[in-house]
C-alpha cells in the first residue's frame, strides 16, 4: 500500500479551509514572544499567570537538576520515584485540602489513565458535549457507555441518569471551565445529581487550577465543594507554567490509580526537575495571590470593552475570551490581520470546535499590561 492518502486528505483539510500548521517561538513563552524575527503581543497562550518563564521556577528546576539529573530513568514502579516526585504530590494535597495527591505525566495521560482505570464496560459515563478531547478518548479506551450530554444541560442529564439502568458503575465528567468557551460547569447542581443518582464526579480544573479559588485552587474550591468531588484532575501546564497533571483525592484512589492506571504505571516517571519546579509553583500560587488579582483585573477589562465594541465572547467568564466568527476562513483570515498588527490571537476551527462555531480565542494572563490590552483592543476596532 502507498501513503498518497496522506497528501490525498492534507488537501481536503486545505480545501475546507482547516489545514493547520507549527509556528515557532525563537524565545520563552510571554506576554510578547518573537515569531519570524519579529516581537508580537501574545494573547493565545494558556500561562495564565505568567509563571513559565518565571526566574523562581527556573531556579527550582535548576536546583533539582543539580541534585538528581535529569531524566528518571524508569518508570515511577520501578525505580523513577524520587523526593521530588512525593513532594510534589504532598504540596498538592495539602494545597487542595484532599487525603493525597498523584502526579501524571501530562493532562493528556492523566484523562486517559484516570477513566479507564475506574470505569469498566459496564459502567456509564456522563460527559458534557464539550468536554476536552482527552476526557473523551479516555472514555472510549474504559470501553463504558459514553452518554454526551448537551453543553451545561443539567436536565438532560438528569434525564439521562434517571434513564440509565441500576447496576454497573457510573461517573459525570467536565471540565470546570472549558477551554475553547470559557464557561464555567455547574458544578454544584452535577455534584447534586451525582449524588442523587448514585454516580461519581470527576472534574477537569485545567483552565481553573491557579485562576478560581480564594487561593486558587480551582472551581470546587471557589465553590466550597472540594470534599464533594470525587477525582479533581488538573493540569500543570497551564497557570502553573509547568508540565505534568494531578489527581486529588482519597488515599485510596491514589493507591488504586498506582495499582490500575495504565498510563501512570507503563510511563517513565517525570524528570525529577519537572517535579521541582511544579512544586515551586504550586507554592507560588498558593502564597502569591496578587498574580491571581491581576489576572481578573485584566480580564475583567477586556470583557467589559469588548462587549462594548459587540463581540459576541459566547458566555465566557473566565480569562479564555473567545469571539465568535462562525466562518473558518473568516476566522483565519482575522487572526492573520491581528498577527499583521503585531497580535497573536488564534483562529479555532472544527474538528477543535463544533461546525459553525470557528472563533478567535483569546486568553489574557497576569504578565500583560494596560497598554497591551489597549493595543489589542485597538486593533480588534480595525478589523
Ligand atoms: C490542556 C487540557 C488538558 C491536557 O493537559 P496537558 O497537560 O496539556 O496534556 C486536559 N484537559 C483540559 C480541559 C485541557 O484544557
């Protein structure tokens, strides 16, 4: 068999206007970053407190390469599990307020690892429409009943618990805020209906570890819920500016997943110097609540003007602001105007978003400045 199917449906993607392609960045992740020889205001990138290119994290990474080296060197079973990887893992429960912590590789792995360890193909599991692709190839590889239900719906998916037969295990799944919208879960009134139907809750904080919360860690805490959840999976990738993911919970789940979760145990374990360095931003978020201020601050001013100006930003409460466009060449087309205005703001289109639905997504981050968002708003005036 010959690969010319590949070139055959690369032009079918182009065609519909949704061929995508790798941009370079020739420095650190920032507010401006340096494409092509030139420095643009960046407004796509999911660092939301500024941390990835932070001194302290840089230093703490350093200082764990220093005393352990680099790679594991076998998976964290075997013998890659090194201080940094259960202090990592005590900062975090003890940030969250649950029994223990456990660290996965990416957000990616954790999804995939968590779901299939709980859920069997008896089981049934509850997934908002909109639910980051990771939850859901998690679900396919648990081979449990998935049971979509409308984006925020909570009566459909009342419908669908009550439908579902007794008997065989059962989970509602969302994320708390959604990444391409913006928008936040209802997360009492699921944690409510998991309840009530017998099912457990997990949640995906990814684009809320860091950003919701008194102390930022997440919806189930700016909600006073986090001992009603019963997985909390994140990310720290995100607003901790790191690599690698989490699970919160009991005790038992931690020993569960160490004992089932496919993609935790046939996994080299995380350089030990990643580990350090999420524990240090762990610790910055924790500790330094003026980053989060300054977050909602900027976010807050960039909804406010952009509403005036009549983007429709879909519902979205959260620093991920996308601006609805509908047309994928359309949105295309705009985000390379913005990037000739020196703005990197990137077009979203299927299979990202549903049909229909191609945006611009912004996301803003404590490290802009007034006069960034002045600009950015400015050049939104001209398109
Ligand atoms: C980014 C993201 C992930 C994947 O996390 P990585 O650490 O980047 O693999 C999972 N879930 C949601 C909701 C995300 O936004």
């Amino acid at each position: 068999m010959n690969m010319d199917f590949l070139q055959k449906e690369l032009q079918d993607i182009d065609a519909l206007g949704l061929r995508r392609s790798l941009k370079i960045l020739e420095g650190p992740q920032g507010r401006s970053v340096s494409i092509d020889g030139r420095q643009v205001s960046n407004f796509c990138s999911n660092d939301y407190l500024g941390l990835a290119g932070d001194r302290r994290i840089r230093l703490a990474a350093i200082r764990t390469i220093e005393e352990y080296g680099f790679g594991s060197g076998a998976s964290r079973l075997i013998c890659g599990n090194m201080g940094p990887h259960e202090q990592l893992e005590e900062e975090l429960a003890a940030f969250k307020g649950t029994e223990s912590a456990l660290a996965y590789s990416s957000g990616y792995m954790a999804n995939t690892g968590i779901i299939p360890a709980l859920m069997d193909r008896h089981a049934a599991v509850f997934s908002d429409k909109l639910n980051h692709a990771s939850i859901i190839d998690g679900i396919i590889l648990s081979r449990a009943r998935l049971l979509r239900y409308p984006h925020l719906d909570m009566q459909a998916l009342e419908g669908m618990l009550k439908t579902c037969p007794a008997g065989g295990r059962k989970l509602i799944v969302t994320d708390t805020v959604f990444s391409m919208d913006g928008d936040r879960a209802p997360l009492k009134e699921i944690v409510g209906l998991g309840r009530r139907y017998g099912a457990l809750v997990m949640v995906d904080e990814a684009h809320a570890f860091g950003v919701l919360g008194e102390h930022g860690g997440g919806l189930a805490e700016e909600l006073g819920i986090v001992h009603d959840v019963d997985i909390q999976m994140g990310t720290l990738s995100k607003a901790a500016g790191c690599f690698g993911a989490y699970v919160c919970g009991t005790k038992i789940l931690r020993e569960y997943l160490i004992n089932k979760s496919r993609s935790f145990i046939y996994t080299t374990g995380m350089p030990p110097a990643l580990a350090g360095a999420a524990r240090a931003a762990v610790q910055i978020i924790r500790l330094d609540g003026s980053l989060r201020r300054r977050l909602q601050a900027n976010s807050d001013h960039l909804h406010e003007r952009l509403k005036a100006m009549g983007f429709d930003v879909m519902g979205s409460t959260t620093p991920i602001i996308p601006i609805l466009v509908k047309d994928p060449a359309a949105a295309k087309a705009m985000s390379l105007r913005l990037l000739e205005q020196g703005m990197l703001v990137q077009a979203i289109r299927p299979p990202t978003v549903p049909t229909g639905t191609s945006r611009l997504r912004l996301t803003v981050t404590a490290g802009h400045d007034r006069e960034d968002l002045d600009r950015l708003l400015a050049a939104f005036r001209g398109l």
